[in-house]
C-alpha cells in the first residue's frame, strides 16, 4: 500500500510542475522523432543507404571479429586456465581478465591494424577506392597474421571437410577455410601454454597434501593450505611479467 502512495504522490508531483511552468514552454510541447522511408530519385542516396546497412552489419560482427580473427582467443584462455591453476576463483575478476586481454591483443595487432588502416582505411575516406577494394586490401594483414600462426595440418583437415582441391599458395585459402583453422591451432597453442602453467602448481598441491597426511590433518583442506605459497610463488617469481612475455613472444 505505501507503495501505491508513493507513486500517486509522484504524480500528482508530476502534475503540479507541468502546471507550473509558463505558457510558452507548455505550447512548445515534447520533440518529436521520426525515421522516413521516402522514394529517392538519386543512385548516391542509395549508395549511401547501403554503407550504412554495411556498416551497422559490421559493427554488429565486431566482437565475433575480434575473437576469431586475432590474437584474443589464446590470450584469454591463457589468462583463464593460470586463474584455475592459482586456484584463486574468482581473483583476478573475469572483468579484469578479459580488459587486460583486449589490451594485450591491441599490442600484438598494432603492426596489423596500422597496415589495415594505411591501406584500406585511409585510401577508402579520401574516395580512392570503393568497398570491396578496400575490404580485399583490410584483409590481407590479417590473412596473413592468422597464416603465420595456423597449423598446416589444421588447414589440411578443413580443406579435406570442405572438399576442396589442395591450394598452390596460401592466397588461394578461402576465409571459410582459413578462420576455423586459425582459431583451432590458437586454441591448441593455449591449451599447451596452460599445461606448462599448471605444473608448478599442481606440484605445490602434492607436497601440501602429502605433508598434511603425513600430519594426520586429514580435514583440513589441502587447498586452504596450498594457495598462499601458490601466491607466493607466483610473485616471487614475477608470475604476470613471465606470463605477459611468454603469451605475447608466442605469436609468430
């Protein structure tokens, strides 16, 4: 019920400064936004049209962008298994995890995208090329940066899965073909740099555990016990300077 009464007395609150204002900013009214669809009688408003359905579409594919054709998949899966091999839960934040992650791909793509941008880009706004050459011309860097880091043997099975004949170069490699290869060998190459991270730390688990057994502390959580020397191990050994430089050096 108090509620109800708050809300009527917002209203009424409502009502009571809408009578207040003056006469001539009560006829002035609410302003009003349309979107028309009018018939156009130029090719250029057309043209126009198209760009911006292009680009909303493009926008709209940014964040499945970012993931499969760059350097963001094995970086956070890194990221993400050395948090379960700490053992810290929740310590870094998933938040934390995927900014970082995004700020690391930014550097290992600076070379990439500054050649997409001196290339495609800037030719495309000053009108010297159209759409498709400069899309030909934004994907060439980054054709070339997934080929230097895709496995042969992952392009070889999607070639077999799409039945296509063997290419004689790497520009004959359709995108359907090359960015499924791509993002399967980043996660290999993650997955492998993931195993190397937990040892250290699954060791520091098997001497705990073993010396709380051997002390009959048989409830007392080997976890609870293990994750501060994890902690310290890790900065002894400047663990986020190590993983940083090793993730990053990964990349071809």
């Amino acid at each position: 019920m108090s509620a109800n009464l708050r809300v009527v007395a917002f209203l009424l609150l409502g009502i009571l400064l809408l009578g207040s204002l003056p006469q001539d900013v009560q006829a002035q009214g609410l302003p009003r936004i349309s979107i028309e669809v009018d018939e156009s009688s130029r090719p250029k408003d057309v043209a126009v049209t198209l760009e911006i359905i292009f680009l909303l579409t493009v926008l709209t594919l940014a964040p499945a962008l970012l993931i499969m054709l760059t350097s963001f998949t094995r970086i956070v899966v890194v990221l993400s298994f050395l948090r379960m091999a700490i053992g810290t839960q929740q310590i870094p934040p998933s938040q934390l995890i995927i900014g970082l992650s995004l700020f690391l791909t930014m550097f290992v793509m600076g070379p990439t995208f500054e050649t997409v941008y001196d290339d495609a880009i800037v030719p495309y706004l000053d009108e010297q090329i159209d759409n498709e050459s400069a899309l030909e011309r934004g994907m060439k860097p980054i054709r070339a940066f997934m080929l230097r880091n895709t496995r042969e043997k992952d392009l070889g099975l999607f070639i077999k899965l799409a039945r296509l004949p063997r290419p004689n170069s790497p520009e004959e490699l359709s995108n359907r073909v090359l960015i499924p290869s791509f993002v399967i060998s980043e996660l290999k190459t993650a997955f492998q740099i993931a195993f190397v991270l937990f040892i250290p730390f699954i060791i520091i688990d098997m001497v705990v555990a073993s010396t709380l057994l051997s002390m009959g502390m048989m409830m007392l959580p080997p976890v609870t016990v293990s994750l501060p020397f994890k902690i310290l191990l890790f900065v002894l050994v400047d663990g986020w300077h190590l993983i940083v430089e090793s993730v990053v050096t990964s990349f071809k």
